[in-house]
C-alpha cells in the first residue's frame, strides 16, 4: 500500500542500491523545508481568505482561462473527480476559437498567468465576449494581466512567485478553482502526514532509485497505461512536470500516456517487442459502478463473459498485462486508487511532485526553471510585431 486509498506496487528490481537509496532518503529530509514544497502541506496560507471569495462560489459555471500549469491541475482535478462536481468548468488552454464562441457571459471567467504575460492565455480573454466576471490570478508585479484587472476593477489574487506553474495545483492556482468546484483543499493536503507514513517514503524513495537505475542503463520513456478514463487529465499534467522539470542539459525523461485497454490494439506490440528502452506505471481506479454485459447478447462460445461488467474485463485485461510485463522481464509498477477522492489526488500530486523533485537532484539539474521554452515566446513575439 502506498496509503489508504491507493495499492501500490513497485518496480521489481533486484539489484542492491542501499548507498542510492540513503542518499534520496537525506535529500527527501533537506527539502522538506523547502518553500514550494510547503505549499503541499496543511500549513500552506493562501493568498485570499474564504469572506473575499464567497460572492464568486455562487456562480453554476466557470471559465478557466490559463496554459500548461495555470490549468492542468484544476482540469485533472475536475476530471478525476466529475462524479462528485456539480459545477461546469469550461477550459481555454489552448487556441480554439470555436470553443471560444461558445463560451457563457453568464459564467465567472477565471485567468491565470504566473507570469501576467501568457500569450495564449491573454489572446483567449480577448477573444470571448467579456464581461465585468473576472477573478484573476498572477504574480505581484508590473504585468499585463493585473494592469487588465485593475482597469476592470476586478478581484486579483497573487500567484506566489517561487511557485512554478506545474508545482501549483495545491497552492491557490489549483485549489481556489477546486473550491468553486465544491471541494475541500485541506482534503488534498496531506504533506505532514504523508512524509512520517513509512509505506509512502519507502515507496517514493524505490522508485526514485528504480528511475535511477533505468536512467543510467538508458531508459527515458516514462510509459502511463492509464485504465482509468477520468485519469487522463492526470496525466497529461504529469507529462508537463515531468518533461519541463526534467528535459534540460541535454538529459531527460519522455512521459507518454496511453489509453488502455484501447492501445492494446495499437501499440502494445511495440511495448512487448520493441527496443526496451521504456518503463511503465499501470494505473487504475477501483470502480464498481460499471455497465453490465447483457447476458441474452452473449453466444455460447463466450460464456465466460456473463454476468459481468465492463470494469472486471477491464480489470482482468490489466491483470493480464502484467503478468506478461513480468514475463518479459519488462519493468513496472502498478498504482490503483481505492477511492476517488480529494484525498487520493492530493497523494498522488505530491507523489509525483517528489519524485520529479528527486529525480532532478540525482540527475544534477535545476527541477524548477525551464529556460528553453522563453525561446519559443521571444521567438514568436518578433514574428507578431513585424
């Protein structure tokens, strides 16, 4: 178990890697005091106070206005829990004027840029028919977006500048949509508890060592086989972390996400019998309230199939997965979130979080800049102002 609400097990390696494993363990303890790291924690104070937020909780629809981390979190937040969300959340992360078009000028228009100068970000709000709803979330400084807020005289809420855009899910840029949407943020937060919960330790630090060890023997695809299609926008907010905070000097890991058991008809071919230079973490969410087989549709040669549901063949094909994974000697590890809640995503943030963290230091790199991408905006900025 990783915790209480998620089964994890970890990559089946037997080499001995004691000397690694001590040296994470001391870096895990160095960071604990770190000043984004405490944003994951219970003891995190928020930019805003519940009494200046309360009049934006009684909107039934939001437009979340943002790129990469700015969204990423609270999209992944809404996703995994949509079953408990009464709230619509609209999502502009990206350039798409027919979904413009469509959006309400009776929802509350949410825009976040750290920097108060994303291009796409600014470019969306531009775009749609604007109206006096609008809460905006930057840095406190002298930038586009918060001279946009104070000439709409419009509530801004500051995005700490120390807090990078894929660290921020459990800082205001994550958890103030999460509380539009109906959720309690102290339920994601559970830094305290998890960093003394020995099963957590030990299982980020494994893998930590395992990723090492992949690492040095040439293996950079971190594959998710995801069977959990409310999970998706999980990852593709992993795939940011992991690829910003880790792809630089010339060193990286490449996370690719896979719809499963879809892609067994499309790429497992290649993951069973390709060069062997991937890892891969099997992802599920225990969930009983599945369609059922209709047992009149079924012809005797499928017998087996009666009786159930849609969630146990899917459950039966991951089982399967796997046991030809270790077959091949191909290396894996395997969460199943118990329960879907605010609590197993705040695990699971920080889980990753960590790891990336951690993984940065082993490969001697900077985890929290990303000073390559500035070349695409400067680049771009001259194209538009010739």
């Amino acid at each position: 178990m990783l915790t209480k609400n998620i089964q994890f097990n970890g990559f089946e390696i037997k080499k001995n890697r004691v000397k690694i494993k001590s040296n994470i363990l001391k870096k895990l303890d160095a960071y604990k005091d770190h000043k984004l790291i405490q944003s994951f924690s219970e003891d995190y104070i928020y930019d805003f106070t519940q009494s200046e937020i309360k009049k934006f909780k009684n909107f039934k629809s939001y437009n979340l206005i943002g790129m990469g981390g700015s969204s990423l979190g609270s999209k992944a937040i809404y996703k995994f829990l949509k079953p408990k969300i009464k709230k619509k959340f609209t999502f502009l992360d990206n350039l798409n004027s027919k979904k413009n078009n469509k959006i309400s000028n009776k929802s509350l228009n949410i825009i976040i840029s750290k920097s108060g100068s994303t291009l796409e970000t600014i470019a969306n709000y531009s775009s749609i028919k604007t109206n006096k709803k609008n809460l905006f979330i930057c840095e406190n400084s002298n930038n586009y977006i918060k001279s946009l807020a104070r000439k709409l005289n419009c509530k801004v809420i500051n995005h700490k500048n120390y807090i990078g855009g894929r660290y921020s899910v459990l800082s205001e840029v994550g958890m103030l949509p999460a509380i539009f949407m109906g959720l309690k943020p102290d339920k994601f937060k559970n830094f305290n508890t998890l960093v003394k919960n020995k099963n957590f330790v030990n299982s980020l630090v494994d893998s930590v060592t395992s990723i090492s060890y992949f690492l040095v023997n040439r293996k950079f695809n971190s594959i998710i086989l995801n069977y959990d299609e409310l999970s998706l926008d999980l990852f593709s907010w992993y795939q940011q972390l992991v690829a910003e905070s880790l792809g630089k000097d010339s060193k990286g890991i490449l996370p690719l996400v896979s719809s499963m058991p879809k892609d067994n008809h499309s790429l497992m071919q290649l993951y069973l019998d390709g060069p062997g230079n991937s890892f891969f973490t099997f992802f599920d969410v225990d969930d009983h309230d599945n369609q059922k087989i209709i047992n009149r549709e079924i012809l005797p040669s499928l017998n087996y199939l009666k009786n159930k549901n849609l969630y146990q063949i899917k459950s039966a094909q991951k089982k399967a997965t796997e046991a030809v994974f270790r077959k091949r000697n191909i290396p894996f590890r395997s969460f199943k979130v118990l329960l879907r809640s605010e609590e197993a995503l705040g695990e699971l943030f920080t889980f990753f979080m960590l790891e990336t963290i951690l993984l940065a230091d082993f490969m001697k790199i900077n985890p929290f800049n990303q000073p390559s991408v500035e070349l695409i905006k400067t680049e771009t900025k001259r194209i538009l102002t010739n």
